[in-house]
C-alpha cells in the first residue's frame, strides 16, 4: 500500500508540470502571439533601417558628391535597397565622376598646369568619358605644352642670347598661342637687347 501510494502521488508529481505548461501557452496561442509580435518589431526595425538607408541615399543623389554617393550605394546594398533604386543611385555616380573630370580639367587648363592637366586626363579616361571630348583634352594639353616650351625657350635666351636667337623663340611662343601679356614682356626684353647690340 506504501508503494502504490508513492507511485500515485510521484504520479501527480509528474503531472503538475505538463498541467502548468498547458495552462501558460493556453494550447500554444500565448507562445504563438509572442512569437508573431517578436517577427514583426524585427521587421518594423529593418523597415526603419532601410527607409533611412534609402534616405540617405536620396541625399546624396541631391548632393552629388561623389564620396557620398559611393558610401550611401554600398549602405543600400547591405540593407538590401532595390536593385532599381541602386541603378539609379549608379547612374547618378557616374554622371557625376564625368562632370568633375570636365571640371577639373578645365580648372587645370585655365590655370595652365601641365602636370595637373594630365592627372586629370587620365581621370577622364578612367571615368570614360566620350572619345570627343577626349580628343579635345588631348589637344588642349598639346598647346599648354606648346605654350610652355615656348616659355622655357624665351627663358633661355633672355640669360644671354643672340638677336637672331631671340627672334626665332619669339616667333615660336606667338606661333604657340602665348598670352599677349606674355609676349609684350619678350619683345620688351628683345628690344632692350637690340639697343645694347647697337651701343656696342
């Protein structure tokens, strides 16, 4: 009898439990709610996490500063942005590495830098620009080089020339296209040659 009374009440023992677990999940709806609720805050945080991405990205296309946009692009690739937003967003990359290779080409040239003439020439032809704008790059950098060795000619027979010498580097620097400006200062320095060469 001991025994049989054991075994039930390790019997109600066992139950208890099974009972109680019952009683919380209410048939498994309560866990099934708190399950559904948790999906959902996980996918309202990523919804918010993309429409800030995307936010962002809408900035920079505005912007059209070329870090930003590689930045925000990469943002909505890991945050999973449309493939249509982020064409767009690369077309607008694009666009916008195209004008500042024109840009700092023009600057370079306006200033008349050779060596920053060719940096950006090459970042036209690394952003691809067109082969008609290329061709015009390159014969700007042709006449800057001109203009160039014709000041450095200049230079050179100003430290101790002959008046024919000084003639030809003239005539080359006007055939260069050299700046009036600095063409007036050449002859200048050729006329105050001649008339030491005739009070000798």
């Amino acid at each position: 009898m001991l025994t049989v009374g054991i075994a039930h009440e390790n019997s109600g023992l066992h139950e208890a439990p099974a009972a109680c677990m019952e009683a919380l999940s209410g048939d498994g709806e309560i866990c099934q709610r708190h399950n559904t609720t948790q999906h959902a805050a996980n996918g309202l945080e990523v919804d918010s996490h993309a429409s800030s991405v995307r936010t962002a990205l809408r900035k920079a296309m505005h912007k059209r500063h070329v870090p930003e946009l590689y930045e925000a692009i990469e943002m909505g690739r890991v945050a999973g942005l449309y493939a249509v937003e982020l064409n767009s967003a690369s077309l607008a990359l694009d666009m916008q590495r195209r004008n500042d290779a024109r840009e700092h080409f023009a600057d370079a040239k306006l200033i008349g830098n050779i060596a920053d003439m060719k940096i950006a020439l090459k970042e036209a032809w690394d952003v691809g620009l067109a082969a008609t704008e290329f061709e015009q790059a390159l014969r700007a950098l042709e006449e800057e080089s001109g203009r160039e060795k014709a000041r450095v000619g200049l230079r050179a027979v100003a430290c101790g020339a002959t008046i024919d010498e000084f003639r030809t580097a003239l005539q080359e620097a006007e055939a260069s296209g050299l700046d009036d400006t600095e063409l007036e200062i050449a002859k200048a320095a050729m006329a105050v040659e001649e008339q030491r060469n005739i009070a000798r």
